[in-house]
C-alpha cells in the first residue's frame, strides 16, 4: 500500500484514470484487465481508454469505463500534438499499458502523474522522466500480466478479468441481435459451433479443406454452424467459400456483426475454433469452450487467457498443446514451432508449414473433447495431451 499513497494518500485518491493502448484490437482487449483493477481499487473514480480508431468497437459496454478517446494510427506530429493537447491534465493519472513511445507521450500530456511499462532497453533517463513509476518488462510475460505490472506498481490487487465487449442488457438489445443473428429461424433452437476461419494475416491461417472437414463433422453430431469475421473482402469471401461446400444449418455472419455482436453469437455456442486473433481472445474471454490454433506465435505472450485464470500465472507453455479452463491450445507440428516469426517466408502473407499440415483429425479431437462427445477414431493419437497438462 506504500507504493501507492505516496502517488495518491488515502484522503485524494485519483478521481479520472486515464489508460492509453494504442495497438491492435487484441491487445486493447488484453489491457482490460488492468482497467478493471484500477476500478475495483478506486470505484468511484471515472476511466477513460485511449486506443487507435478502429480498435474501439472491443471496449462496447465495459462497465469499467466510462468513455473512449481515439486518435488516428498514422498521423504527422502536428496532428499528434493537437490530440494530445485536447487531453492536457485531464486525469489525476495515466497508465501507459504497452511498451511504446505513443502512449507515453499521450500520458506525458495527460496525466498529472503517469506510470508505464518500459522494455530494459527503454529505461532511459528521457522515458523516467515521462514517468513517475515505471514497470520494466522484457516481454516474456503474456500480454495480461504485463499490463498487471502496473497494476501491482500502485499496490492495487491485480484481478486478471478481461472484459469482452457486449450488446447490452436491455431488451431491446437483445432482440435485436437475435433478429439479426437468426431471424428466420434457422436454428430452431439447435446449438450451434462459432468457426471463424480467417485470421487477419496469412501466416496464422489454417487450411479450407481442414475447415470444411471439420463443419462436416460437427454437422454430423448434430450442430449447425455460425461463421464469423471481420468487414474486410478477403474475409467475407473466404467465409463464402467455406460455406458453399457445406450442406445443412450453415449462418454465414462474416462481416456483418460489430464485435460486441459477435461476442454475443460466441457466448451463446456450444464452441469456438479460431487461429491466433482478437475473435479468439474474445471467445476465451466469454467463457466458451474455446479451441485456438496457433502456429508460428508465441502462446507465452498471446495465448488466450483462459476464463477465471489467475493473475500472475502463465497459462501456456512456448511449446506444447494444452488445455487449461475453458481454453485448448493446439499447436501445429515441428522443431521449430513455434519459430516467432511472421511464417515460414518471414512476412504477413506467408504461409506456415506448422499449419498448412495441421490435420483436420487433431483439431477433430481437440473440438471432441471441448464438446464432450466420444473421439472419432480416426483423430486418436499417440500425441495426445498430456494428463497433467488438463486443467478443466
């Protein structure tokens, strides 16, 4: 508790909070739960997150904020100063959660006093000068417990809930996602597996005849399938093609829902299978059985953090598949898995060998035991999972 009243005494605790992100959608996601420890600590003070456009659509509905600031990702440094002149001492604090020059410079010019990660590199007298309390991370912590760094360097208690975006809770809300989702009455009432097949890089992606494969399979236990992803036209046209080879209850969503939408139609699936993206974080964030194939990243850093895990613990292991609360992570095949790098060609439209060969029988497996039914012959392996490796 020291560290903190020396920032804050007991009687004038931070009544405006800023906290900048300014990243991609996943890691504006991961940050919630320091947000969150902020608003447990101090309840009555008003949270503000700062995040590049486009990102925002992941905060809909946090409870634990109040309003969403966004400034634009490629800016000329006049545009840059004029954003951050608009938020001039705005706050009794500002948490820059990432280890990155931008969002220091926005705390530096909003918060009366700023706290922030540094890489060891970065620890120079210019940046803890920005800073009156900063972090050192050496990124091999997963993304959660970076930004709980900050969170332990004001004595609060770190909670590790990351908050998915939402609909709402009104009625009207409600109803109008459900007209959205399945207005006519496709489903009557099936349950249904969330498959979003297209990451927003090449060198994440899976395999179509692996997707086909694997919808065929559900559909043959009975599900039907709901598609999710992004506006972008590769997206929605891959998603096209997947559901033009499927036969049955196929509701294609891609492209059509805001992620607060899309979080609802995972929340309420028996399952979700999905590459390493920001729909996966949300999925696992949601509380549903979740199935993350992951190839080339680093599940140390960006494995998704399973519902109710505890802050400080590292849920993933670099290397392995495993499975841990409501999370299985399925690694593809190899030495050199996972490589940390942008695919096998070292660029965002490359392919990775460890997941262009991923079968369609291990992923088969993994979705038999998520979902609780028997394990098709043909998708048993030597390779299982290790038993300890199983946290239910």
């Amino acid at each position: 508790m020291d560290q903190v009243l020396d920032l804050f005494p007991a009687d004038r605790p931070p009544r405006t909070i800023l906290v900048a992100c300014t990243r991609r959608i996943g890691d504006v996601l991961l940050t919630t739960p320091l947000v969150r420890s902020l608003k447990a600590r101090w309840p009555d003070a008003q949270i503000d997150m700062l995040v590049f456009r486009g990102t925002e659509g992941v905060l809909e509905n946090n409870p634990d904020i109040r309003r969403v600031i966004t400034v634009a990702q490629r800016t000329g440094i006049g545009e840059r100063f004029a954003d951050a002149m608009r938020i001039w001492r705005r706050y009794d604090l500002a948490c820059a959660a990432i280890n990155s020059d931008r969002p220091r410079f926005y705390c530096w010019f909003a918060g009366r006093k700023r706290v922030g990660l540094l890489e060891p590199r970065r620890v120079t007298r210019f940046n803890r000068w920005m800073l009156d309390r900063h972090v050192v991370d050496d990124g091999d912590v997963h993304t959660v417990n970076s930004g709980l760094l900050l969170a332990r360097a004001l004595g609060l208690t770190p909670l590790a809930d990351v908050v998915p975006p939402g609909i709402g809770r009104d009625a009207a809300a409600i109803a109008r996602f459900e007209q959205r989702f399945d207005g006519a009455g496709e489903l009557r009432g099936r349950p249904y597996v969330v498959l979003h097949p297209y990451p927003m890089y090449a060198y994440k992606m899976w395999h179509l005849d692996g997707w086909v494969e694997l919808a065929k399979w559900l559909q043959a236990q009975g599900f039907a399938i709901a598609l999710s992803g992004g506006p972008a036209q590769a997206e929605r046209d891959y998603a096209a093609q997947l559901a033009s080879r499927l036969s049955g209850v196929v509701l294609n969503r891609a492209g059509q829902f805001s992620l607060a939408e899309s979080a609802e139609m995972i929340r309420r699936a028996r399952l979700y299978v999905g590459p390493d993206t920001s729909a996966t974080h949300i999925a696992a964030a949601t509380g549903t059985p979740t199935l993350a194939l992951f190839g080339p990243s680093d599940p140390v850093r960006w494995g998704p953090w399973p519902q109710g895990w505890e802050a400080g613990a590292s849920p993933w292991q670099r290397k392995g598949t495993a499975r841990h609360g409501n999370v299985y992570l399925l690694q593809g095949e190899g030495a050199c898995v996972p490589c940390l790098k942008e695919g096998c060609e070292q660029h965002l439209a490359s392919p990775s060998e460890c997941l262009t060969t991923l079968s369609a029988a291990r992923v088969i497996r993994a979705a038999a035991e998520l979902l609780n039914v028997p394990v098709p012959v043909a998708a048993v392996r030597v390779d299982a999972i290790p038993r300890e490796n199983k946290h239910v």
